[in-house]
C-alpha cells in the first residue's frame, strides 16, 4: 500500500499522527488493538478502505 | 500526601529496616559462634533467643484470685501456669534453635530485601510489570514459609518439652496462621497484579 502510494513509513506517521513505534507494532502485526480513529486517518491518508488494511488469518 | 512521597518514605523505611536486620543477622552469627566456641551453658550472650514463653497443661494450680483496680475499671489475673524455658544453647537443641532464628532473620532480610526491590521498580505511570508480579510471589510464599516452619517448630519443640518434662505438660506459645493469611491475601493481590499486567500491556499495544 505505501509502495503503491511512494509513501515512506516516516512520511506516514507524520500525516497519520502516530508515533513511529506505533506504526512498528502496526506493521509487524504486534498490535492488540487498534482504535477507531486511527484507523480512520490512516484511511484518510492513505485513501483506502478499511478493508484494504486488515485481513482475517487463522 | 502525595503518592509518590508515600513511596518515598517506605523506601526510606525499608532501607533502613534491611540494614537494620542485617546488622541484627551479623551480631546473632557472631553470638552464636560465640556460643558453640565457649561450650558454656546458661551464661553466654545469645541475644535472648532461647528463651521461650511455654503453658503447663498440667499444672493443676491454674489461676489465682482475680484483683481489681482503684476505680474497678479493670481486673488482672495472675497466670500461675506460664513459663519461661531457657534452652542450653551449648546442646543439640540449643543449636536447633540458633538455626531457626537464624533462618527467620534470613526470611526477614529476603522479604526486606524483595520490598526494596518492588519500590525500586514502582512507576506511578506505568504501574503494573511483570517483575512486580514475580517479586510479590516470592514476598507470599516467604509468609507461607514462615509459617509453616512455625508450625513445623512447635510440633518438634513441644516433642523436645515433652521429652525433658514429661510430667509438666510444656507446650510452645505462639501464634500460628498470621502467615498463611497474610501469604493468602499477597497471592490474590498478585492475581489482581496479574490482570492489571496484561491490560497495560494491552492497552500498550493498542494503537
């Protein structure tokens, strides 16, 4: 997705306004929870759906 | 009183308490090397430890008349089956019992020792650690200890009472179950600790 866009991870968590431990726990899917908010402005950034940004694994 | 200078001062408290402890620990060593090394009975220093507050079960002379104070607001008995044993701390069971306060002094310097430490690792914004958790463990199951050395203690030293004074009916005063209640309650606060653990860490790792 940030490929896609030709967004660095830096440039993320500035627009999001998450920090950049944050958006580590995101992406390494160390993450318990992740609030409505943030996932709405990561959305926002990123014009996605939310969707594109969480898939369902067993 | 702020929260942080409640902590403070248990600090300050602690500390004092473990050297405290520590230096009380040393001289008793020093006592009771002291003690094997003169092979005297009843007259060297021992820090009073083999003296024992003991009931006779048998003695038939039980208790005498009951006085009352000046203004008849209180009333006092004389207790005429209490006892004060002394055990020769040049024998066997003398050295037992140098050994058992010596462990109780090394449970009270440990238990000291893991409060100083839990102090130590309290952060007022982020309270709940796993360290925490594993020291509170320890500090319950040091009261458990305890008290079933008591309860260990009284069985062997109502056996040796019984041995020497057969016809008196010795048995131990001491106050058992203190421990095991205290032990008790620590383990449940450490279960509570425990859930407290994993939402900050949840909560952490929320993003």
């Amino acid at each position: 997705m940030l490929a896609r866009r030709k967004m660095s991870l830096t440039e993320l968590s500035e627009k999001v306004g998450i920090t950049m431990s944050n958006l580590s726990i995101l992406k390494t899917g160390k993450a318990k929870a992740i609030r409505l908010e943030t996932l709405e402005a990561l959305c926002r950034v990123l014009n996605c759906q939310p969707g594109d940004l969480l898939d369902y694994r067993e | 009183m702020k929260p942080t200078h409640i902590i403070t001062v248990f600090k300050v408290l602690t500390t004092i308490g473990f050297y405290f402890l520590l230096f009380i620990t040393a001289a008793f060593f020093v006592f009771s090397l002291i003690n094997i090394a003169s092979n005297q009975s009843f007259n060297t220093p021992t820090l009073k430890n083999n003296n024992y507050k003991v009931i006779s079960f048998s003695d038939n002379k039980g208790t005498t008349e009951v006085k009352y104070s000046d203004n008849k607001q209180l009333r006092y008995q004389l207790l005429q089956n209490e006892y004060y044993v002394q055990i020769n701390p040049s024998s066997p069971f003398g050295y037992y019992t140098m050994l058992l306060t010596f462990v109780y002094l090394l449970l009270g310097i440990f238990t000291l020792r893991t409060f100083r430490k839990i102090l130590k690792e309290i952060q007022l914004e982020a309270p709940f650690t796993g360290k925490i958790v594993r020291l509170l463990k320890y500090v319950a199951a040091v009261f458990i200890i305890a008290d079933f050395i008591k309860v260990i203690n009284y069985i062997i030293f109502n056996q040796y009472l019984h041995q020497q004074m057969p016809t008196l009916g010795f048995k131990l005063q001491s106050e058992i179950g203190s421990g095991f209640i205290i032990g008790a309650i620590t383990w449940i606060i450490v279960a509570i600790y425990q859930r407290g653990v994993e939402l900050q860490t949840e909560n952490n790792l929320t993003v």
